[in-house]
C-alpha cells in the first residue's frame, strides 16, 4: 500500500516524471525483451544451431568484422 | 380510491396519512379498500416496457375516509450491487476512498506506463526497419569498395569482411605457408592454378569466402590442407583457396583488389 502510494507521488503523478519513466522502462523493456526473444529461439533450435555443431569442425579460429 | 396502472415502475405504500380535516364526531374505523399492486414482473424487452409504461393521466380520487394522501416511495427500489466491479478501497460505500485513492492510481497508472513503455518499443522497431530499408539499393552496393588496414590482421589470421553482401577473406599468410602453396605440383590439382596466379602480395591472400559448390561459407584455418573448409559438405580448400578435396569443383573466387599504398588494401 505505502509503495504504490509512494510510487504514485514520485512518479505517476507529474507527468514529466511519467514520462522519463517510461522512456527508461522502454530501454530495459527492449533489453529484457530481446533477450528473453533470443532465448526462446535459441531453446526451440537447441542442438540445430552452428554453436551446438561447431565442435564438429575442429578449432576453426575466425575473426568477424563488418 | 386510487387507481394505478400496473406497472412495476410505481410502487406505492398502503400508507394512509391523516387529512388536516378535524372530525366532526368520533372516530369510526372503516374498513378501506387494500391498494393492490401488481408484481413485478420481467421486462427485458422495448415492447414490454412500452406496454408497462404508465401513459396518459392517472387519476387519483380521495374521499373522505379513504387515503388522503399517496407517498410514491423509492426506498424499496434495489440499487444493482456493482461490488464485482469496485476495486477493494471502494467497496465499502460508508468508508471515506479518499486515503486509498494513490493506490488506485498508482496501480492504473501502472499498466498505461506498462502499455507505452512496450508502445515505444514497438514504435522504435517500426521505424528502425523503414530507414533501415532507406539504407544504399543494389545497383550502389555493386559498385561497393571495401578499404582494409592491413596492420589489423595478424599473421597466419583470416579476417572476414562484407563487401557487396559476400563474405571477403583476407589472410595474412606465414612465410611457411606461402612456401607450402607455392610448392604445390599444379598436376595434381583439379582446377589448375598456380599460387601465383591468385595473389599479387604473397602474403596476403583475398578471396571471396564462398564455396563454389554449393556458396556455403567455409570456415578458416581447418581441413585437410589447412587453409578453409566446408562444413556443409566437406569441401577442403589450401591456404591459397584451391580445392583440393571433397565435392566444388573451382577455386574460390579472386576479387579485383590492389594495394594503393603500404598496409592498405582496397578491394572492388
């Protein structure tokens, strides 16, 4: 009770402090989202992707630029 | 008398109030008529509301020993019970919601920030894919170059670029495998080249990284001849991009590159 209380009088209140709050929610809310994407994907394709078969190639030491 | 229609929208007490006349004699109790009203009934549609709706002029008539006086009362009309869709500081209707009202807040205010946060997010990935999709067409990026600082690559490394939407090998080969390459008896090769056809620098080898069998992109510094591979079927190439085992049937690929200047390579 007393934290949301606090909450509406630090933050949803103004709007100014609404909407740095989104903003920065959106930054961790984009990580966080990717993220558990990628994941996902990456538990869905386990043992197809080229990390799981790369052993099977020997040491290939490769370097990537753009 | 009182005559009502029968409509469950009027209700009215039996309840009689005396006139301001004083009585002339006493008292005499009289049996009066019972107001009888109807039950109520149903009405779930427009035209049973139609036909219960009082229209036209009621009539009320009074005499003497009958009701002076009909109190239409609305104590007895049931308010419909909304407590499923209060939220709890609002449930008791005799508390004051004044003090739990930030909660409330809060906790809408919650989902509408929740909701733009995921909207922005939404908003930025729309936009980035349109001026990413504003990004140099095709005709530009054929006409690509690619300018490389040598001095990144160390030696016996293979560094991989992107030039024109193709892997770009460049290798920065040991004196022992420049050696080993040039040594090759081109007889026994499957598509004959020399290892000095393929590189102007020989310590430098450029090449597309694109398996001419099947365009997969072979991996560096594994295989048989420890220069490239194929993982997807087995093709081994030398340190000078030459097939040598397996299923392609061409060398890699040389693209047109030259060295304008000491540790600067330019391909395209």
């Amino acid at each position: 009770m007393s934290f949301l209380n606090k909450v509406y009088q630090a933050v949803f209140r103004r709007t100014s402090t609404f909407a740095l709050a989104v903003v920065t929610g959106a930054f961790f809310f984009e990580r966080g989202f990717d993220q558990g994407a990628e994941a996902l994907f990456r538990y869905v394709n386990r043992g197809k992707l080229y990390e799981d078969v790369k052993h099977q190639f020997g040491g290939a030491g490769e370097e990537e630029e753009e | 008398m009182i005559s009502l229609p029968k409509s469950p929208l009027l209700y009215a007490v039996t309840q009689t109030v005396a006139n301001l006349a004083k009585p002339v004699g006493q008292a005499v109790v009289t049996q009066t008529e019972k107001i009888v009203v109807a039950p109520q009934r149903l009405v779930q549609t427009s035209y049973a509301m139609s036909k219960l709706t009082p229209t036209g002029a009621d009539r009320v008539s009074v005499s003497l020993c009958s009701p002076a006086q009909v109190r239409f009362a609305h104590t007895d009309v049931q308010v419909p019970d909304f407590s499923a869709y209060r939220r709890d500081g609002t449930k008791d209707s005799r508390a004051s919601s004044a003090p739990t009202a930030a909660k409330r807040q809060a906790f809408t205010y919650m989902f509408v920030g929740g909701g733009t946060m995921a909207g922005a997010y939404a908003a930025k990935t729309v936009v980035g894919e349109f001026v990413s999709s504003l990004s140099a067409s095709a005709d530009v990026l054929a006409m690509a170059k690619i300018e490389i600082k040598l001095a990144d690559i160390p030696e016996g490394k293979n560094m991989t670029f992107k030039w024109r939407g193709k892997p770009l090998f460049v290798r920065h080969r040991t004196a022992e495998e420049i050696s080993t390459e040039q040594a090759v008896d081109i007889s026994q090769l499957r598509h004959a080249e020399t290892d000095a056809e393929r590189v102007k620098d020989p310590e430098w080898l450029v090449l597309l990284g694109i398996c001419t069998h099947l365009g997969c992109v072979p991996l560096a510094n594994a295989g048989d001849y420890g220069g490239y591979y194929c993982p997807c079927h087995g093709s081994h190439y030398d340190a000078s991009g030459r097939i040598r085992k397996g299923p392609a049937p061409l060398n890699m690929e040389i693209p047109e590159y030259e060295f304008p200047e000491e540790g600067l390579l330019i391909v395209g």
